[in-house]
C-alpha cells in the first residue's frame, strides 16, 4: 500500500486484527525485517509496517532525514488510517523515531518498544563515525553497505548467519545514496529524549543484545532507573530480529498483551 506524505510515495502493510501495532526497521533496513514476527501475532493483532524515508520502497524526502520527520510522517499515516490508540516497535533508527513520536502522539501511543536503540544522543566518537559513514557511502554505496551491515552483527553470528546477512546485504541495495546519507545526517542531530521515555504514561520496554557492537548495554543503561524502564538483554548483536529471533518473539508478544 502507499501513502502519499508531501509529495512523495511512502510504503506500507497493514495486516491482521485486534488491537494495533506500528513496527518501524533500522537503518539500511525495510519493511520486511518485521514479515516472520507479524505473521505469528496477526491473528489477534493489527501489524501496520512502514518504510522510512530513503529505504525499501519509501521515497526520500530531504537532504535530512530528522527523526521528528520521520515521526510526523508515521503519526499522519496512522491519522490517515483512522487508527485510535497503537503500540509502536522501534528498531535501531526506529526507535529513535518512535521516541520523537511521543511529543506528537501521546496519549495515542499506549506501548513503546525500543529494540537495539536507545534514548541517549550520539556521542562525539559516533558522530565522528557517522562522518567517515557518510564520506564512505559517497565513495561506494556497495562497499558502505557490504561492510555496515557485516558490522551490525555479533562476531559469532557473522558465520552461523552468512545467509541471513547476504539478503539483507542485497535489500539494503534498495535504499538510495540520498536516503543513506540523509538518514545518517537525521540520526547524529537527534537530542536526547531520556526524558521523554521516563515521562511516557504507557508501557515501556528495552531490549538489547549481550554483544551489540553499537550500543553498549551499560551505556543505554545509563540514567535509566530500573524501576522506570523495562530493560530485557538478549543473547546477541544489534540484529536480534535475526539473531535471537525466538527470544525476541516472545519479548515481543508478551509485551504486547501487557
């Protein structure tokens, strides 16, 4: 299905019956990392799937992709669909998105779900990176994307996953140099929002992985007080919809009938 946000062509599914769940992938990422999971929950759930800007077969907006665009992208889609009260699911950059959601949506949004993400800003050092990420993707996307997404996963998934990581390699050659760059400008802008998920009325759960090379589970931790935040850590890298997909499922589905 397509909506039309601005002028440009934006992507979705929308499956499934009960009560409604927005899922939102990561960067370099699509609609479809989210397929296998709704499938198993749609009988009793509404799964609405969303590309983002720039990536799968979503459009790309702006030379920068800010999550508070992003977000008001998703709210009026969500508006648009006639859609009342919704869970969101966030992974990586969709978290940071779900995030912005908040001080657009509430009290619409009843659960939030940050998988592999977090609330905190980029440090400097990741700044620096997304720097040299964006001076790579102009050099060679194909090479960027190779390397990046290798990256994303544990040392130990990097072989019992090959097969995993190749698809996901050749679907990340969908999004497009702009949507690559722009997302990456978006995400090293984006402030803090630590506050924003305590002051959240709804449900809320973390969930990391043990061997993330993104995010440091202590860091994420960080001024999260545990009686505040759920926080779940999963055998795993940044890629636990693949890695640990069992685990992660039941995270998941429980949380969602909370």
């Amino acid at each position: 299905m397509v909506y039309n946000y601005k002028g440009i062509d934006v992507f979705y599914k929308d499956f499934g019956e009960g009560d409604v769940s927005v899922f939102l992938h990561g960067y370099m990422e699509e609609h479809s990392i989210w397929d296998e999971l709704c499938k198993k929950i749609a009988h009793k759930n509404r799964c609405i799937i969303i590309d983002l800007f720039g990536h799968g077969k979503t459009q790309s907006f702006a030379y920068v992709h800010t999550m508070e665009e992003m977000a008001l992208m998703v709210t009026n889609l969500i508006d648009y669909l006639g859609i009342k009260q919704y869970k969101v699911f966030g992974h990586s950059m969709g978290g940071y998105v779900a995030l912005a959601m908040i001080e657009i949506t509430t009290p619409k949004m009843t659960h939030i779900c940050l998988i592999n993400s977090t609330p905190h800003p980029d440090s400097l050092d990741r700044i620096n990176n997304r720097n040299r990420a964006i001076l790579a993707i102009k050099k060679s996307k194909e090479v960027f994307i190779s390397m990046a997404v290798s990256n994303l996963f544990s040392f130990e998934s990097r072989t019992l996953f090959e097969n995993e990581i190749n698809k996901i390699k050749l679907k990340a050659s969908s999004t497009t140099l702009q949507g690559l760059i722009a997302a990456q400008e978006g995400m090293k802008l984006r402030k803090s929002r630590l506050d924003t998920l305590l002051a959240f009325k709804g449900e809320k759960l973390v969930v990391l992985g043990t061997n993330d090379p993104v995010l440091n589970v202590l860091d994420v931790a960080k001024g999260i007080p545990k009686n505040e935040i759920d926080i779940k850590i999963l055998k795993g890298g940044h890629m636990l919809f693949v890695e640990n997909k069992s685990d992660l499922t039941k995270e998941v589905v429980y949380f969602i009938d909370k």
